[in-house]
C-alpha cells in the first residue's frame, strides 16, 4: 500500500480531470450546437473558448470550495452531495450568465439548461460511486496504533470509527508502558495516532515516526494551531517564528464590516417574505411574542441581546438556563421546522447590522455556559478576540456535540488565519454545512 500512496495524487487528478472533462464537454457540446444560436449576434471562435472556459473556471472554483474531488478524503454521500451542490450553483449561475448576454425573458429556454443538468447529475452519481469503488480497491483502511495518555482514547476512537473505510484502530498502547514498548509497536503499523499527550513524549514519537516513514497523526493542541500560523522568519543562520498575536488590523476590520453591511442588507430583502410568515406562524400557535432576546457574549466579552424567532414554549427556561438538546421537548411544532432549516436565526441579521455580531465568527455563547466552560477551560476566552458570527469555522466544521475544547481549536484556527477570502469561503460552506450559531 506505501508504493501505491505515490500514485494516489495523480489518481485523484485524472478522476477530477475526467468527471470536468465530461461536465465542461457537455456544455460546450450544447454551447455550439444550441445556445450560441439564441444569442442576438453569432460569436468568434475566441469568443465561444471565452463562455466555455467561464463555464469550466466557476465548476472548478465550486468543486475545489465544497470538496466535490475529495472522493478518498470525504464520505461518498458528502462527496455526492458536494457535487451535486456544484453543478446546481454552477449551471444556476451560467442559466443568469447567458439570460442577461442573450437578453431572454427569465425562463426562456430553461428546458434546455435543465436538461443539461439532469445529465450532469447522472454523470455525477455514476462518478461519484464508482470512483469511491476504485480507491476503496486501492486504498483499504489503513490500520493504526493509537498512543495515549491520561485523557480516555474512547471518545477518540469512536470519532475515528465513523470513518472505518480510512482508518481501522488495531491496537492502543497508554504511555505507562514505555517509551520502547510504545516504539517497538509503532514498528508493527503503517500509521500511528498520537492522542492528546505531554508535548515531550509527542515530539519523541514524531521523530520516530519521521525516521521510519510512518505515517502519522497528532491531536493539535491550543499552541499548535498558533504555531501553524506564525510567519518563518529567515534573517539569520537560525530561523525564528513570528507570533504576532493581534487582532484584525484597521483594513481587516474595515472590509469586514463593509461585507458584514452588504451582505445583510441584501440578506434582509430576501429573507424578508420568509420572515412575515414565520412571524404570524408563531404568534398564531400559541399567542406568545414573536422573538427571543438572550444575552451573548462578543468581541472582549461584551453582552449583548442576540435576536432570534422564538422556537420554544414560554416557559422552556422557567428551570434556570441550559442548552438545547437533541429532541428536545420545549420546542414548539413551528419552532421544530424553523430549527431544522435554520430560519430561527434570520433575526441575528439586525444584530449584525446594529455591529453586535459578523457573518463570521465564533458562535455567541451565554455568558453562564461560558463561565461553566471556563471552570476547566481558562482559555475558552480567546475566542473574544473578534465578534461573535452567524457562521464560522466551528459551525461549519463542527458537530451538534463538538466539546467546548474543540470548539475552541476551531475557532482560533478561524481567529489566526483570517482574511476576507476565508470569510467567503466560510459564508458559501454554510450552504452547505446547514449549521449556523444554533441554540
């Protein structure tokens, strides 16, 4: 299997290559024999490779954005999915690209671009299966050691058995056995896992993993995301690492805010039938108010009064405040719908407005869950260093039943590489996420 990993990169690029070969193939067949010839005036040969390229530029940005090649790397339905979510963005776009060249009423020659869709999403499904197929061939789970400390590798170990077409824990070894018994077995496997252990002992099995080439997995802790993103300086004979630990600079902060206003203003003018309606749906049910306010935390620990439809009963805090769970029953019969497709949180746009939050950020949390998570996690805190989202690294990424702690890893991954650019990536995999801020 270690001969075969050298191939897999041109693997994966000649199945990515294929299914846009046949993706962009499909609309140039269809560009020259059909929809050049709704156009007011015929194109130029260099003109027609300018729509056609177009075409094959906004797949691949989609493709590359929602993960639609990662055939080994995700679950064949997230892959599916990925792909699916492409093709429909990106022929949705290119339908509007040609209806404003070619001046069509909205509507006018749709059938032809839905059919073309429905081919694309064949293709898609067909790929998609059997390439999974392939790499499962080529690539078996790869069997692992699994190395830990004082904190219980369960919880480890059932995050990493969701994904038992990758990697199958063979063997755990706790580090009272030994720095050689631990090394004598790591000799046994392709690949090792270092859970969350003493920074001394991870370095040692990393170099010995290095020295061997085995492949191997490490639990990143706080200071390891802050490393990832320090800048190398090479003036000397000795490199050094910048850590800057700032905030967002005033040109950061300004095009944030800039977007934040756009956007939501925009957001505003189209979520605003969906929003009428909800409102009367609510107020209809059981005669309560419309809206929930609920005191968050944002930038330095500031409190403000997030603004969401209210999905619950009344008196669903009547007990004292604790977090929303799964099937929960204090949630209404419209809350329930409006919960599932995250249309409880259209309210937040005024608060993004107002400045209390961003579209990107860490999720706002209470400040009595956070004063409890700080109790273990005194760190929990940095994420303070910018305001609150409606989205973010730790929505999209994350899970219903993320730990505070990774939680927190996530979000500062977001806080030291932030740029305008992975605030639009964020914004476009909410899409596809479907989890904003939650409860």
């Amino acid at each position: 299997m270690e001969k075969r990993e050298q191939y897999k990169r041109l693997i994966m690029f000649c199945a990515s290559a294929l299914i846009m070969g046949i993706q962009i193939g499909l609309f140039a067949y269809l560009w020259f024999h059909d929809f050049q010839y709704y156009m007011p005036r015929r194109y130029w040969h260099r003109g027609n490779y300018v729509i056609v390229g177009l075409y094959a530029l906004i797949l691949f940005l989609l493709y590359k954005l929602y993960g639609g090649f990662k055939v080994g790397y995700l679950r064949v339905f997230e892959v599916l999915y990925s792909q699916i979510l492409s093709v429909l963005c990106v022929n949705f776009i290119t339908y509007l690209q040609l209806a404003l060249i070619g001046h069509w009423k909205f509507g006018q020659h749709l059938t032809l671009m839905l059919q073309m869709t429905g081919i694309n999403l064949a293709a898609v499904v067909i790929w998609v299966f059997f390439m999974r197929w392939i790499y499962a061939k080529i690539y078996p789970p790869r069997r692992m050691l699994l190395v830990y400390g004082k904190y219980n590798p369960k919880d480890l170990e059932k995050k990493i058995g969701t994904r038992e077409d990758k990697y199958d824990i063979c063997e755990e070894i706790h580090l009272s056995a030994g720095e050689e018994a631990v090394k004598e077995r790591i000799l046994k496997y392709s690949a090792v896992l270092l859970g969350d252990i003493p920074a001394h002992e991870r370095n040692v099995f990393l170099k010995f993993c290095f020295e061997h080439d085995i492949r191997c997995y490490s639990v990143p802790k706080i200071s390891d995301i802050m490393i990832m993103s320090a800048d190398h300086i090479h003036l000397f004979d000795t490199s050094l690492l910048l850590f800057r630990n700032r905030r967002l600079t005033v040109e950061q902060q300004f095009i944030k805010r800039l977007t934040d206003i756009v956007v939501s203003l925009a957001g505003l003018i189209l979520a605003a039938p969906f929003m009428l309606v909800i409102a009367v749906l609510i107020k209809a049910y059981d005669g309560g108010p419309v809206f929930y306010k609920q005191p968050r935390l944002t930038k330095d620990g500031r409190v403000f009064q997030v603004l969401k439809f209210r999905s619950m009963r009344v008196d669903s805090e009547a007990k004292g405040a604790r977090l929303a769970m799964k099937n929960d029953c204090r949630v209404t019969p419209v809350g329930r719908v409006i919960r599932n497709i995250h249309f409880d949180e259209l309210p937040q746009i005024f608060n993004i407005l107002k400045g209390d939050m961003s579209l990107v950020g860490p999720r706002p949390e209470r400040p009595e869950i956070a004063a409890q998570y700080k109790r273990d996690l005194p760190e929990f805190d940095y994420r303070l260093k910018v305001k609150a989202g409606l989205t973010g690294f730790a929505q999209v990424y994350g899970k219903y039943n993320t730990t505070p702690y990774d939680k927190l890893k996530l979000d500062l991954t977001y806080i030291e590489n932030y740029s305008f650019v992975l605030d639009m990536k964020l914004l476009f995999l909410t899409f596809k996420a479907a989890d904003f801020s939650g409860s």
